[in-house]
C-alpha cells in the first residue's frame, strides 16, 4: 500500500462481529460504534476508509504486517500491544467479564475447576483468562469470533467464556442465551491502532475527528444509538 499519496483510501481492518462495535444489522448493512465513529470522523475530517471485516485476530495481523493501515475493532489499549502499535486516544472504557449459559449453576472462577471455558484468539480477555488459568485450574477451548464462542457455551460444550462487558452485556440484551457472573476485570480503554510509527497523519487526523465528536455531542449520539444509557 502507498503510503505517500495524499488521496489515498485507508484500509482499515475491523471484526467481523462485535456488536455494539460492528455487526451486520437486520438489512446486512455493517453497523456500529466504530464504525460510525471512523466514518463520521472520516467525512469530517476530509480522508477515506474502505472498512474490511477480517476477524479481530485476522485484523490485528494484517496491520502487523502492513497489509492494512489501520485497526478499530473494540481494540483494548494494552502494554503488550504499545510495543508495536500506536493508539489513537482512548475512546471507550472496558473490562473483562465471564459468561455462563443462563441455567447454570457457575458462579465464580473458583467453579471452573476441570472445566471447559471457551476464549477468543488474540483478545485482551483470552490473555485475562489465561493469566487466571492455572490458579483456577480450566482448559480452554479457542475461537475467532465471539458468536462461536458464546454458541460453545450456549450449547453446553464449554461452561463459560470470557469477553469484553459492553460487547457481553449487548449480547445478554439481545438476547444471547448467557448470563454475566462476574464483576468486570479492569480493560482499560479502546483505541484505534496503527502500525508504530506509520500512518501518523491518519492517527493526527483521527484524534482530531474523536475530539470534536466529543466536544459537539456526535459522540454521546453514536454511542446512545447502539447503547442505551441505563446499561
Ligand atoms: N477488546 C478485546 C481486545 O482488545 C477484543 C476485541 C475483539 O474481539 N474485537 O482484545
């Protein structure tokens, strides 16, 4: 990709489902916070986005090896990951949570000894799971999208996942069959990432753009669409 060419059209990497992120809604059109923000801010702020839904670890990836230009995808801003990518300012607060299909009887992590828990390849929340692994003593089971690791745990073949609240608690509400069990691990705050030390203009322009989303109520707006404010 030309990284000189002021017209140019960045590609930007997303999941394929992270609703209240990006999903698909009813009429397949691709929908979300991120989404809407990039686009609006994108508009705005004069530059072009071709969105590519690639799967979260897929995007993570494709920016790593400079196949893309950028990553919004519910993206946690982490330690690990400021070693090789550079974070817009944050733009959403998070936090871990573990899930259980809604008739069981798993309460906390103490309950998953021997047990089967499912996780997302790459994400923040798998790293969480992991990191409690041992003490807890589970096995994992791995996906690449979070429909088919909530699907595991509603159909019985792991007892619980672990993914983002705001994305679980979007599911719960829309009707996943799961319930949340535990108080929210701290995840810090979503970014958008680019490669480190690339694309800096695009980053520049983007913090611009999320700034005066904030400051003019475009912000709050996006948000209230896919989120409303009692959750
Ligand atoms: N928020 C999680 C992370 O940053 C997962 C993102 C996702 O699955 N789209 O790793």
């Amino acid at each position: 990709l030309s990284k000189v060419n002021a017209d140019k059209t960045y590609t930007i990497g997303t999941d394929v489902t992270y609703p209240p992120f990006e999903f698909a809604n009813k009429n397949n059109k691709y929908v979300g916070i991120d989404i809407d923000l990039m686009k609006t801010i994108a508009k705005r702020e004069g530059f072009k986005v071709n969105i590519k839904e690639l799967g979260f670890n897929a995007a993570v990836q494709a920016l790593e090896s400079g196949q893309i230009d950028g990553v919004i995808a519910g993206m946690g801003i982490t330690a690990e990951r400021q070693k090789i990518f550079d974070f817009s300012d944050p733009y959403y607060k998070t936090g871990y949570v573990m899930a259980v299909a809604k008739n069981s009887n798993i309460k906390s992590y103490k309950d998953l000894k021997g047990k089967k828990v499912a996780i997302k390849t790459g994400t923040a929340a798998a790293t969480y799971a992991q990191s409690i692994q041992k003490k807890y003593g589970f096995t994992t089971v791995t996906f690449d999208d979070s429909d088919n690791m909530y699907n595991d745990v509603v159909s019985g073949n792991s007892v619980a996942c672990f993914d983002d609240s705001p994305v679980l608690q979007y599911a719960v509400k829309t009707g996943t069959k799961l319930k949340i069990v535990t108080k929210p691990a701290d995840g810090g705050y979503y970014g958008f990432a680019v490669m480190k030390g690339e694309n800096q203009k695009l980053l520049r322009l983007f913090n611009k753009g999320l700034r005066a989303l904030k400051k003019d109520g475009t912000y709050k707006k996006i948000v209230n669409k896919y989120v409303s404010s009692s959750s």
